[in-house]
C-alpha cells in the first residue's frame, strides 16, 4: 500500500452515526471537542466555521465539504456575532439518518457523518492530518457528497449489509478529502501531508512504508531520492518535523503494534518482520517509542478491545 493507506488502516475507521441539519433565520451552534473524525457536506445555504486554534473563520458554499480528522471544537453559524447555542442541547440521542432542524429550517441544510477510530495510537496517526480540510473544488466536492449521502442513506434505511456499507463509505471519505487536500496545492508546510507531496521526500517515506524491514540509513535514503545526506536530513526535518531515522522507527513501531494488538503472532516474530535482528534489540526501540513492554503492549490490548463510541450529534 502506500502511505496514506497505511496510516488509515491502522486508524480502522468504523462508521457510527450520519444525520442531516436543517437550519432557518440566524443560527449558530457550537460543538464540544469530539472523538473520531466528523465529515461534512453542504447542501443548500451558507455559514461560517470556526474551529479552535485556526485564526481565520472558512467560508462554507453549497457543495462544499469539510473533515476534521482531530477532534477540535468548532462553531457553525451564518452570522459571526451571534452567541451560539450548545450542540449537546440540539442534538438528540444518535439516531442514523435522522435530521435535526432549528428555527424552523429551510435556509441552510447540511449532511454529515461522524466515525469512529478503532485503531491503536489514534492521537499519533490523527497528529498527521490536518486539523480541518475544506474542500471545494468542483470535482472532489461531488466525490465528497456522494459519499456522505450514500452513507446517510445506508444508515436510515438498514437493508442487508449497510453497516459494512457504511463502513466502505467511511473510508473512501477519509481517502477522498485527504486526496482533495493534497491535490490543491500543499507548497512549503510543515506535516506529513505536505511531505507526502514533496517529490523527494515524498518518494523517501514511500520507500520506507513498503518496505519498513529493510536496512535503511540516512545515507540510503538520501541516494534513493537524489540528494546529499545532510541537505536530505535537513529538508525532511523540516518538512515532517522529525528525522527520517525516528520516523522510520516510529512508524515500525505501530506496525509492531497493531501486529501484537490484532493476531497472534509471537514477538520475535513481529521484530523479524520488522528488520530486528534480536528479540531485546526491538522490545528496547519498542518501549521506548510506546511506552510499554511488547508484553505488557499485547496483554492490555487484549484485555481492552476498542470500542465505536455512539454520538449523540451529529
């Protein structure tokens, strides 16, 4: 896979609740820190977000989508001056597919989803995305749409296989507006996307993704991608702000992870895989990256299996 598959199949998205919102008059709404990933579509009708930590509110049109992958408080609303209601007062029990309406609706509508993370380590792999992604280009904002209604959809109507349905959905959502994000044009930022989008280091992470048993050194790298090995480890740091040998390990370690948290595979088998030599070699680099034993690491996993939360808004 590449990376971006990679570190969407450790966050194992599921699925948990869509709704609709219909909104009339002036309105404004203010939603609480949340867990998981919330992905939204605008279908007729026009606010503003705000989500915490971003200085300048987004303007959002009808057909425009927006996913906030790290669970920040945000505020939606048509007029930036009114006092916002709490969601948690709006907004029923989860009830799939259901539409909650204010003011009588009629002016604004809007569809979303939010989904869970099953996966180990979320805060880490969640830390890599961007703390909202706006999309709005033509194109990717009916991809998006698609997907939330069909989602939506599957939710309220509960035929045979719709929870997997949704699932399905859930991922290409996540997919489609990371891809949208990327495309429009992520020049000279700091994080892991843009990286992704560097055609050098880029091309580094890639190779260290399909291949994370491999022998890899500063010096390999750098060859591999075309560039001296201290200009290579100067321009990676600054554009995934860390060296590659940490990310190298790091990313190694919540492979070793989810192997220990999902199967029964023994550890010198999972430190094999992953290019340890010694079983003592890779339980150090383990336990010093996530905090525990690879022991200790499998037994709680075992004991404490994650749970998809259930949303009361949406």
């Amino acid at each position: 896979m590449d990376p971006l598959s990679d570190v969407l199949a450790l966050l194992k998205p599921r699925s948990s609740v869509s709704a609709g919102f219909d909104a009339g008059g002036e309105w404004a709404v203010q939603f609480d820190r949340h867990v998981g990933v919330k992905c939204y579509a605008v279908v007729s009708g026009q606010c503003w977000l705000q989500v915490e930590g971003i200085v300048e509110p987004l303007a959002l049109k009808p057909g425009d989508c927006f996913l906030l992958p790290g669970g920040r408080p945000f505020r939606l609303t048509n007029d930036l001056g009114l006092t916002p209601i709490d969601a948690r007062t709006l907004f029923p029990p989860a009830n799939p597919g259901g539409v909650v309406t204010l003011n009588g609706g009629g002016d604004f509508f809007l569809v979303g989803s939010r989904f869970a993370l099953a996966g180990h380590h979320t805060d880490f792999l969640l830390g890599l995305l961007p703390p909202v992604v706006h999309i709005h280009r033509k194109l990717d904002r009916a991809a998006m749409r698609w997907c939330v209604e069909h989602m939506m959809q599957e939710l309220r109507d509960g035929h045979p296989g719709g929870h997997l349905m949704a699932q399905h959905l859930a991922h290409m959502m996540l997919v489609q507006a990371l891809r949208s994000h990327m495309a429009q044009g992520l020049q000279g930022g700091v994080g892991w996307l843009f990286a992704l989008s560097d055609p050098k280091i880029g091309v580094a992470i890639k190779a260290m993704h399909a291949e994370p048993a491999l022998g890899w050194t500063l010096q390999v790298l750098a060859e591999k991608v075309g560039m001296s090995r201290s200009i290579f480890a100067q321009r990676f740091r600054e554009t995934v702000g860390t060296s590659p040998m940490a990310y190298l390990t790091h990313w190694r370690m919540l492979l070793a992870g989810d192997k220990l948290a999902t199967s029964s595979e023994s550890i010198s088998t999972v430190a094999l895989a992953l290019g340890y030599g010694s079983e003592s070699a890779f339980s150090t680099a383990f336990k010093r990256v996530m905090g525990s034993s690879p022991r200790q690491y499998s037994r709680k996993a075992q004991l404490v299996q994650p749970r998809v939360p259930i949303v009361a808004d949406s």
